[in-house]
C-alpha cells in the first residue's frame, strides 16, 4: 500500500511541535520506508512524533515514529519504536 492522508490526523501541537496519529495496513518497515511520508511534506516538521497503528489488516502493532527530516518535500521518519510488545499473560 501506501500513504493515505485521510489515515493522519492531528491529536494535539503546541510551541512548533505536533503530535500525529497514523493508521495503517501496512508494515512499519515500509512506513519506515524511504519516502512514505513525502505527500504530506507541508505538514509534518522534524521533531513531530507519530503513533501508529501499524498491520491494521493482520496482527495489530502500533509503536512511535519520530519525524527525523521534513524538508523541501522530502520526509523520514526514523524506525518504528514499539509500544506492548511483550504481553506475559
């Protein structure tokens, strides 16, 4: 698949920095991916994080992407840092 900008959407900025959520079928590696978040360049800003829910259409993940680049229509996202990954029970 691929970015959808009807999946983003805003959950709180303040002083510069926002904070995004993402949902999504596809695996972090390829929202990870070099370029995914391209089409939405003028609005994300380095320094902005992303929760994800990630594999919507599988087994579920969800974890933080943090805008590492978001500059002349280029964006990159550093790799996904997961949320519960471990569950004991």
């Amino acid at each position: 698949m691929a970015y959808l900008s009807k999946d983003l959407s805003v959950l709180a900025y303040a002083n510069g920095f926002t904070l995004w959520h993402y949902t999504t079928a596809d695996a972090a590696a390829t929202v990870d991916g070099s370029g995914y978040f391209n089409p939405a360049a003028d609005m994300l800003r380095a320094g902005d994080i992303i929760i994800a829910n990630v594999e919507s259409g599988g087994t579920p993940k969800a974890g933080l992407f943090f805008v590492s680049t978001a500059a002349s229509g280029v964006v990159d996202v550093n790799d996904m840092t997961q949320i519960g990954a471990t569950d004991s029970d």
